[in-house]
C-alpha cells in the first residue's frame, strides 16, 4: 500500500475518532441540558404554585 494512501486512510480513521468522541460529548451534553431544564421547569411551578397561594391568601384578607 502507499504511503499516500495509508496517510488518508489513516486520517480517515482518525476523523471518525475525533466524530465519535464529539457525537458522545453531544449527547451527553444534551442530557444535561434536559435535564436542567426540567429541572428548572419544576422550580419554576412550585414559585408560580407559592405565588397564586400568596396572592389568594391577599385577596382573602381583604374580604
């Protein structure tokens, strides 16, 4: 085989090392993300829950 050729088979090989490992950050990354924004979603709705029990118990008072 030629060197050229090894040379681009060898680049080849390298590039789908380097995707790969940029496919599996990608995704783990992703995950991450999912899971703080759901995590931040359900804050989000026990804040939203506090303040409508806060603002019932106002409108209570004043009656």
């Amino acid at each position: 085989m030629s060197s050229s050729l090894k040379d681009i088979l060898g680049s080849i090989e390298q590039l789908e090392k380097f995707f790969d490992e940029y496919q599996q950050a990608f995704q783990k990354n992703s995950e991450n993300i999912i899971a703080n924004l759901s995590s931040t979603w359900k804050l989000m709705k026990l804040e939203h829950d506090d303040l409508q029990k806060i603002e019932n118990n106002i409108e209570n008072s004043k009656e």
